[in-house]
C-alpha cells in the first residue's frame, strides 16, 4: 500500500524547471548523443591514430574540469533546495560557488586550448583532433551558455524575484546545468581516457 502511494506521488511531481527547458535539454543529448555514436564509430576505424594521439591530452586538465562541473552541479542543486526553504541568502552563495566552478572550467579549457593550438593543432590536423575539438568545443559553448544563465539568475535573485514559492527560473537553469555537466561526465572518458 505504501509503495503504491509513493509511486503516486512521484508521477504527480512535475519535472523542474519550465517544461520548455526539458524539450531543449532532450534535443542537446540527441545531438551530443550522435556525436558521441559518430565519435565511437570512427575511433573504432582508427583505434591506433586515436590512442597515439589520445595521449598528447591534458588528463590532468580534464579531471579538474570534471571535479569542477560535478562540484558546480552540487552547489546548483544545493541552491535550489535552499530556494525550496526560501533561503534566499543561501540560493545566492550556491550560484556564485557554481559560477566560480564553472569559472574554472572555462580557465583551464582555455588553457588546455592555448596549448593545443599553440603546437599548431587544428581541426584538418587528423580524425581525432577534428572530434576533440569539436566536441569539446561544442561542450565549452554550452558551459559559457550555463554560466550567463547562471549570472542571470543570480542578478534577478539579488533583486528579489525569487521566494520559496516563485523560483521556477532557479529549477530552469538547474536543470539546464545538470545536463551540461551530464554530457561532460560522457565526454571526458570518451575521448581522454578510453582506450
């Protein structure tokens, strides 16, 4: 009896955010999830291009930015449910630990791109830099996207626009940045470590 209770009350709660998001979040995770089909396909042709030059990635680099984007995604969630409880003060410290995780996100992909392209790399250079460049550089927009969101959010919060009620732009962008950090949590062990 009790299960069947909660199962009632997960089918009336409604998914986060405004439902125009979630038809933009379905179609981002099409996409990436054809790239990501067309990445495996390619690499499984070129097995040995893709390994040699796997190994010329900053590894490094790309477990910081996944720590940041898990941690980012953590202090999202952790805004909204202080949203929930109406804590305004706290919602606003959570954006902003959020922005600055996702601040190094952008830092150190930048990074990792002067270098790239500092060696004189680019997208003609072979198959596998034309996937990770694309991808990755597809991912990065997506993130600076999330970040102005994020910022937007933040500006409209400080004015007051929010309360435990009324904070459905907060569930929106949430649920928005969880995606991007969802396809990052795909495409970093896609292209930088499995072999």
């Amino acid at each position: 009896m009790s299960e069947s209770v909660a199962q009632s009350a997960i089918a009336k709660e409604p998914l986060p955010g405004d439902l125009a998001i979630w038809f933009v979040i379905m179609a981002e995770m099409l996409v990436f999830g054809v790239f990501f089909i067309v990445y495996v396909f390619v690499r499984s042709n070129n097995v040995e291009l893709f390994n040699e030059y796997q190994l010329e990635l900053h590894r490094i680099g790309g477990v910081i930015n996944t720590i940041a984007l898990i941690t980012s995604s953590y202090f999202v969630a952790m805004g909204v449910y202080a949203i929930r409880k109406g804590d305004v003060q706290r919602t606003g410290n959570m954006l902003l630990l959020a922005l600055l995780m996702g601040a190094i996100f952008v830092g150190v992909k930048i990074w990792e791109y002067s270098h790239v392209f500092g060696a004189g790399i680019h997208l003609s250079t072979n198959t596998f830099y034309t996937f990770y460049i694309s991808l990755t550089f597809f991912h990065f927009m997506h993130v600076i996207l999330g970040m102005v969101i994020l910022a937007v959010i933040y500006s409209f919060l400080r004015k007051g626009k929010y309360t435990a009620e009324a904070h459905m732009d907060i569930e929106t962008g949430a649920s928005y940045w969880h995606m991007v950090d969802l396809l990052w949590v795909v495409l970093f062990p896609l292209v930088y470590i499995i072999r």
